[in-house]
C-alpha cells in the first residue's frame, strides 16, 4: 500500500498537468518500512515526450541526497500518461528500476486526472492500494 498526504498528493498532480502536453515525472521521499509518501520531488523529464519519461539524473541526485538528509529514502517515481490510462506501458514496466518502489501513473485522459500506483518486479506489475492521509 502506498499512502499519500493530500499535499504530496496535489503537488504531483499539479506537476503533471504543468507539464502538459508532455509527460511529466518525479519522486517521492518517504518511509519504505510504511509506503508512506511524504515528499514530493518534480523532476524535468529529459525525454521532453508526450509518450516516454526520463528523470533528470541530477533531481534525482537532489531528491537523493534531501531525502537522506530528512531522515528518509526514495521510495518511488511518478509520471504521467497524457492520453491513456493510469496503468504501466510496456516502456514502464522496462524501465522499473526498483522492485521495491511504488510506481505510480497520474493519467490526464479524463476530465479529473486519476492516480493509481502499482508495484513492479520481474516484469509483473501489481496495483496497490493508495490511501490519502490527512497530512
């Protein structure tokens, strides 16, 4: 299960319809022992698509190094799916470089963006539960 603060929640949402009409990305920092998301890290996508993401390897270092400097940890990635649902492509599930990590797909397709998040391992995605938390 992955649960998000209403604030990391709205950030990452934001973030991606910002980034329209490519898709958009970045992590989340929290606690892997509870899947708790509590911050939020956009991050340019290098791949500047509408169809592929790529995290800006330094976000991601920031994001790292943040993250380990407030006690927590990368504990997964974002991005949106301009045209499609919010579930893992092909490329997604390719490129999951964590099994670990909570993968999770803010789709744009309808008139309200829609967030779900999955685990990936070995090539076998498994959606998770998302629970919003107050904080």
């Amino acid at each position: 299960m992955l649960a998000l603060s209403r604030s990391v929640h709205d950030q990452m949402v934001a973030h991606c319809l910002v980034g329209l009409p490519e898709e958009a990305c970045g992590l989340l920092g929290g606690d892997p022992a509870t899947g708790e998301a509590l911050t939020c890290y956009p991050t340019g996508n290098l791949a500047s698509s509408a169809k592929v993401y790529t995290v800006d390897p330094r976000d991601h270092l920031f994001a790292d190094r943040d993250a380990e400097a407030n006690g927590r940890s990368i504990i997964g990635v974002f991005h949106s799916h301009t045209h499609t649902e919010a579930y893992p492509s092909p490329t997604d599930v390719a490129q999951a470089p964590d099994p670990s990590w909570h993968y999770v797909l803010v789709s744009l397709r309808d008139t309200e963006p829609v967030v779900r998040s999955y685990r990936i391992a070995d090539g076998l995605v498994t959606e998770e539960t998302v629970r919003m938390t107050a904080g």
